[in-house]
C-alpha cells in the first residue's frame, strides 16, 4: 500500500471516528417522572400547592427534574413510545408551570406574571434546544406539541395554569403505564366538581368549565359534540341528561387565582 493509500485510509478512519462521536447518545431518562412525584407528593394535596414550602426548601430540586427534561434530543424522543413522548409533554407543561411561579414568588395569580395578562403562557422561557431548537414558551408546549402531536382531548384535564379554575394537579406525574387510567381519572374528578363543572338535569342545562368553549374543537372531534363527551365521564343519570337532544349549555366564570394553600 502506498503512502497516499495509508493516508487515505487514516482520513476516512478519522472521519468515521468523529461521525461515530458526532452521534447523540441518549441518555437513560426515567419516564416513570419519580424525582417530579417525589415532589408532587410532598407539596401538592387535593390540587393545592404549597408554593411557599417548594420556594423555601426544594427549588433545587425541582431545577434538577427540569434539567433532565431540557436535555431530551430529538433523535431519542423519536425513539420513544406514544405513552412517553405525551407523559413527558404533560409533566413538563406543570413542572414548568410551577417552576414559573415559583420564579416570581408571591404572586397572586399566573396572569399577573408579564406585562400584560396572559403574557406568562407566551413567553419563551422553557430551554428545550436538543428538542425543539431553541427556548419554548407554555403555548408552545400545549399547541404546538400536545394538541397537535397527540390529538388527545383528555390533556385539557391534565395540564394546569396554577389557577383555582384549572383542573387539579395530582399528586403524581403522570406515567406512561398508567397514563390512559389516570387521563380517565382526571376527566371524571374535573367533571365531577361542581365548583367547575354542573349538569342540571330538570333543566337538561350544562354549567361547564371555559375550557370546554376555548377549545371545543378539540372535544367535538372526539366525540362529536362537548355533551356527548361529558357523557362519557359522569354517572349514567347524568350521562343520560347529557344525550336529550336539547340539552343547553351554559359556561361557568374562570377564577385565575392562584391554586396555593
């Protein structure tokens, strides 16, 4: 072999080397959320959460948890189940949601967050550049990945704005084995308050949540119209009110206030 053949060798070598090297390696990500239930279960009781004691004492912690979510890359999350790319969509939007108020701590509602209200499920502040090529904002988490990757109504009683009005975060991260039963768990406990949600049977009206106007679109498809998917997560009687086929609906006033103790 000449010496023009043994460098070329040693070049293609090289090369291949460093491709090998360029490779993302994906590095073991627990989809079981457990450093995030770990947290949930201790400052989170009946949909409350204690800001003050998670300020205090565990936002290092909840730093961390956020750390392993921002180091997702693309080609791992493309490996990954359809459980675990929506499991993992779900705990971010409330990690960082929490992460957010915690960030501007004491603050009496999310939308006092910004310049104006509404700003804080706008802005960009969610770092995700292995994934998403840059900083993402909440609405980019909830329509630019959840609603349009997933198609899955049932996220709107999953994900929560740290309002009173939103539905009540659980003292768990939601798990790719369990997630379609703790969905479900979600829809009947939101529907099934009556500070949110109301079905009036005698006078076939439905007292229903905002979430249900601002993205009715989402629920009509699943199910062909919002009662018919109230149906599906209340009490036969109720359900049976749900289905007359003049049953009115009525919405209900959000309260934005905090979701603290």
């Amino acid at each position: 072999m000449s010496a023009a053949d043994g460098a070329l060798l040693a070049w293609l070598a090289l090369g291949s080397a460093a491709s090998s090297s360029a490779a993302p390696s994906c590095v073991p990500f627990d989809h079981d959320h457990r450093a995030w239930t770990r947290l949930l279960g201790r400052y989170v009781a009946d949909g409350h959460v204690d800001y003050a004691s998670l300020h205090h004492d565990a936002r290092a912690e909840l730093s961390a948890y956020l750390d392993t979510l921002s180091a997702v890359s693309r080609p791992c999350y493309a490996e990954w189940t359809r459980e675990q790319r929506l499991a993992f969509w779900i705990n971010a939007y409330n990690a960082y949601t929490v992460s957010l108020v915690l960030e501007h701590y004491p603050v009496r509602s999310i939308r006092s967050i910004g310049w104006v209200p509404g700003s804080a499920f706008r802005t960009k502040f969610i770092p995700m550049a292995a994934l998403a090529d840059g900083d993402l904002s909440l609405d980019d988490i909830e329509h630019g990945h959840l609603r349009k990757e997933f198609h899955e109504p049932r996220i709107h009683f999953a994900i929560v704005c740290a309002s009173v009005s939103c539905p009540p975060l659980r003292s768990e991260a939601y798990r790719p084995a369990d997630l379609d039963r703790q969905l479900d768990e979600q829809a009947r406990r939101f529907l099934g308050d009556p500070t949110k949600n109301r079905v009036e049977r005698e006078s076939r009206t439905l007292r229903l949540s905002p979430i249900f106007k601002w993205f009715r679109e989402d629920f009509e498809k699943a199910a062909g119209s919002v009662p018919a998917f109230v149906a599906r997560y209340v009490d036969p009687a109720t359900a049976a009110a749900c289905r007359e086929p003049d049953v009115r609906i009525e919405f209900l006033d959000y309260d934005w206030s905090l979701n603290g103790k």
